[in-house]
C-alpha cells in the first residue's frame, strides 16, 4: 500500500481511532512506524553520507565545510609546501581559491543555486479530460464504490501528439488528468495518486512518473529529434515552436530525453543476449568525450541488434560488454583487447590501407616490398570473391592460393625486424594475426570487412563533433541506451517512435517494459 500522506494522517485523530477495530489498528501502527523509520533515515542524509549535492547542506553546517575545503587547498599549494604559514581562511580566500586565471570563478552548467526560475506562460486550450479515483481506502484498505461521490483535489495537464489517420500531419491534444479524492465507509477521505517511480541509484536525478507535460509519443518525438536528427536541445525547442507553436524549454527536452533513457534501460538485457547468442558479432570503437574526459564509444552490432556502450578503451570494459559466454565469431580491427577471443576474424579493409599506405612511401624500398605485399593480398582477396560466386569450388581458396599466402609470408617474416618503423609494424601484425587473418580462404561465406561496425559508428561520430559528448556518466548510459534501441529498431524495420511511447508510457505507470520489436522473418 501507499505511504501514508499529510491529507491522510490529518484524518485520523483520536475520534476516527476508537471508532475503528483493534487489527486495523494494529495494521496501521504498523504501517506508521515504517514510515517513521524512513524519515528519520532520510533526516540523517547529508553530503557525508549520501548523494545528495554539497549544496543541500544547511547553512549553519555550509561555513564549516568551505572552511576546510579552503584549508585543504590552501595546504596544498606552494606557499605551505615552502614552509610559509597560511593566513586564516575566509570568504576572499575561497573565492580565489575557486577563481580561474582571468579572477572570475568558474560555473557549471544550468540555473545557479538561488536564481529566479521561470513557470510557463503559454496557455493551451484543453481538448479533453481524464479522471484517476483511488481504488482502496488508504486507511482500512477496503475497495471504494465506483458509484459513490468523489471530487478533484490536484491535477496535472499532458500534451499529446493526436493520431489525425487518415488525414496527414500532426496534431496536438492538451487532457487535463485530475486526481480524485473519495471518502470511505470507515470516514476515511482518501486521494488517488499519481505513479512515481522509486529512486535509482544508476540514475541519479531522474525522476520517472506520470505527472509530465509531455505525452509518451510526444516525448519519443523530442528523443527522435535530439539522437536520431542529432538536433541539439536548443534546435528542438526551436522546431516546437516553429512546428507545433508549442513552447518547451532547453530543460524539459533534456529531462525527457533522460526519463526515457530510464524507461528503456529494462530492454538491455534483451539486447545483450540477442547479441550474445549471434553467430557471428561485429565490434568497434571511437573516441567520445565526457566532461572533457576521454572515453570510448563502444558498438557490438549483429543483423537485428545494436548495443552500444560509452566507457574505457580497456579489456574489462569488452568484457563486460560481451562476456565469454559468447561462442560465436567476433569479427573486428587489430585492437590489442579483442586478441583475447580465440574464435576472431580481421577486417581485411584495414589492412588493405596500411599496405596501399606502405605501397604510396617515398622510400623506394618500402614501396617497392609495399606493393608487393598489396598485390599478394588483393590477389587473395579476389580468391575469397571468386569462391563465393562459384556454385560449386573445387577446392578452397587456402589450397589454391597456398603459394600467394607463401610469398606473403616470406615478405613478412623478412622485414619484421626492418629499420622502417611502418613497415615492420604492418611486418609483425600480419605474423602475430596470420591464421585469423587468413582464416577466410578457408571459409570464404565469412565477411572480410567490419563495415557493419564502422557504418554503425559514423552516425554517432557526426553527433559527437556537433554535441561534443556528453556531461556525466548517467547521461553517458543514457545516450548509450536510446542509441542502442533507437539502431535496433532500424535494424528491424521497426517505428523507433512507438517503442520509445510504449516503453515511456509504460515506466510513467510503473508496468513493465514492452519488448523489443520481433526479429523480421
């Protein structure tokens, strides 16, 4: 049952009591001191002791805080490392203390603490109504007669895309959602509430719940618009009014992109396992930015899935992302991490360039041992074609092309120690990858490339250099997650907007997440 609320316990005073029985009594007590257990915790939060921001300190407490934070940078610096006292810290030593070169303190994104906000001022016309009762009695717990008398205590107002089929276009719908409240036979008044979801530790400072101005297909659109159309924040505002002549703020986009992050989240275990149990998995990475840090964009993508990861450039890292229940073939680029799977493919694209790289040198003599090693591998590469386009081979690629392989070996093994840094290196990765490079002219039905990777990369690499990343690790998985669901969706020829509404509608009322769109056959 629902915690019990201010409008609640103001009911129940010593009269409504002795007129209710000994075991709903009990059932409440109950009920009441935990409740009470939970205030007293969340009483004893601080910044010391929980994630709360250093800001929600009370004031009183404030001063002693900055006070040591002034003295620990102050011991830290030259002057005390000289053996030089500092002075007493105070509200100037701070303030230069946080001050950058040019004297002026630094500010993070977003409204500073204690500035003036902004309420709407654009009224919408409401074009229908929607009454939520409360079910049971928040006291006794009985069910509450459908037919008896209620009234509205709260309400909120959503803003919905219309569905105008047969007609084209796009329409707006405004429902006004009130809460009812309803008075029970125990002479208890009880209020329907709104869902909220419970708080999240992985998703710190978004809040899920069914009081949003946005509608589900309304907010799939915004999420649309600033991952697929890579439109920044401001570009979507712009486009609602210009559009839709709807006015939303650069911080309702951003919080609704963020909640349906949270709301999809559920579906990553159903992406990891498809890609889990794929045959045959093409993985990639690229740089990404987040708060200035350096990390790495991830993406393990099969015909009908996309899973894309934001984190290190480590081992750990890839494994996390594709455990060693993978049996399949992971096809990928000479990454040091992915050596680790036995069961691999090279993409051939990447070592073509090196050798074209070798064959275009100013030194004649890379050049020239360059070339040769290109016309060997390209000689394979039309090997590995020419065994697919036949109906029935003879024999595979590796018998026939034995003395091509043999030369390029040799090429190998004589300039792995050449005094051309280039040229020993593509020299040693040949050798160190030589039989999973080479492992197509044994299967020549495996892909030789890892285009599927790079191509799913390339939409994302374009978003970086527009957004420049991202700020936090929360909107790092975030952006991970709707890039993944957004890319399978794609792949599966799915609306992209119907399953982000679902899974948006579906977390604002506390039910579980929809599944994936289905395989096409």
């Amino acid at each position: 049952m629902p915690n019990l609320s201010d409008h609640d316990l103001r009911q129940m005073d010593p009269g409504w009591q002795e007129r209710q029985p000994e075991e709903m009594v009990r059932g409440l007590l109950a009920r009441a001191l935990d409740d009470l257990r939970q205030a007293r915790d969340r009483l004893k939060q601080d910044p010391t002791n929980s994630s709360r921001p250093s800001g929600s300190m009370e004031p009183w407490r404030g001063g002693a805080a900055d006070e040591a934070a002034v003295s620990s940078d102050v011991a830290s610096s030259d002057d005390v490392q000289a053996g030089n006292a500092p002075e007493q810290p105070g509200a100037k030593a701070s303030s230069l203390a946080k001050a950058g070169a040019d004297g002026i303190a630094p500010r993070g994104p977003g409204k500073p603490p204690g500035a003036a906000g902004f309420g709407r001022t654009q009224k919408l016309a409401l074009t229908d109504t929607e009454c939520h009762r409360p079910l049971r009695c928040a006291a006794c717990g009985q069910g509450l007669d459908a037919a008896a008398p209620r009234s509205a205590w709260t309400g909120w107002d959503c803003i919905e895309l219309a569905s105008v089929a047969p007609a084209v276009g796009l329409q707006l719908r405004v429902t006004r959602h009130l809460l009812m409240q309803q008075r029970c036979t125990c002479g208890h008044l009880s209020r329907a509430q709104a869902h909220r979801a419970a708080e999240d530790p992985a998703w710190q400072g978004v809040e899920i719940g069914q009081q949003r101005l946005l509608g589900p297909r309304l907010a799939a659109l915004v999420v649309f618009l600033c991952l697929r159309m890579r439109l920044s924040r401001q570009r979507v505002r712009e486009l609602m009014q210009v559009l839709l002549a709807l006015d939303l703020s650069v911080g309702l986009i951003d919080q609704t992109v963020q909640q349906a992050a949270r709301a999809v989240a559920p579906l990553e275990t159903s992406l990891v396992g498809d890609i889990e149990r794929a045959a045959l998995v093409h993985a990639d990475e690229t740089g990404w930015r987040e708060a200035g840090q350096v990390l790495w964009l991830w993406v393990l993508i099969v015909p009908y899935t996309a899973l894309y990861l934001i984190g290190a450039r480590t081992a750990e890292m890839f494994d996390n992302a594709l455990s060693t229940a993978f049996a399949g073939v992971l096809m990928s680029d000479g990454y040091g991490v992915y050596r680790a799977r036995a069961n691999r493919l090279r993409c051939w694209a990447h070592l073509l360039r090196k050798l074209r790289g070798l064959a275009e040198s100013t030194d004649p003599r890379v050049a020239t041992t360059g070339s040769a090693m290109l016309g060997h591998f390209e000689r394979l590469q039309q090997a590995v074609y020419e065994a697919r386009g036949a109906d029935a081979p003879s024999a595979a690629p590796a018998a026939v092309m034995a003395p091509v392989m043999q030369a390029l070996r040799q090429l190998c093994e004589h300039h792995r120690d050449d005094r051309h840094d280039k040229l020993r290196e593509v020299a040693r990765e040949f050798l160190l990858d030589w039989d999973v490079i080479l492992r197509p002219l044994a299967e020549p039905h495996l892909p030789l490339t890892n285009n599927a990777a790079e191509r799913a990369l390339r939409h994302y690499v374009i978003a970086r250099r527009i957004g420049h990343g991202t700020r936090t690790p929360v909107t790092s998985r975030g952006y991970a997650l709707l890039a993944s669901v957004i890319e399978t969706c794609r792949l599966r020829a799915a609306s992209i907007i119907d399953l982000l509404a679902h899974a948006i509608d579906a977390a604002r009322r506390g039910w579980p997440a929809p599944p994936l769109p289905a395989i096409p056959k």
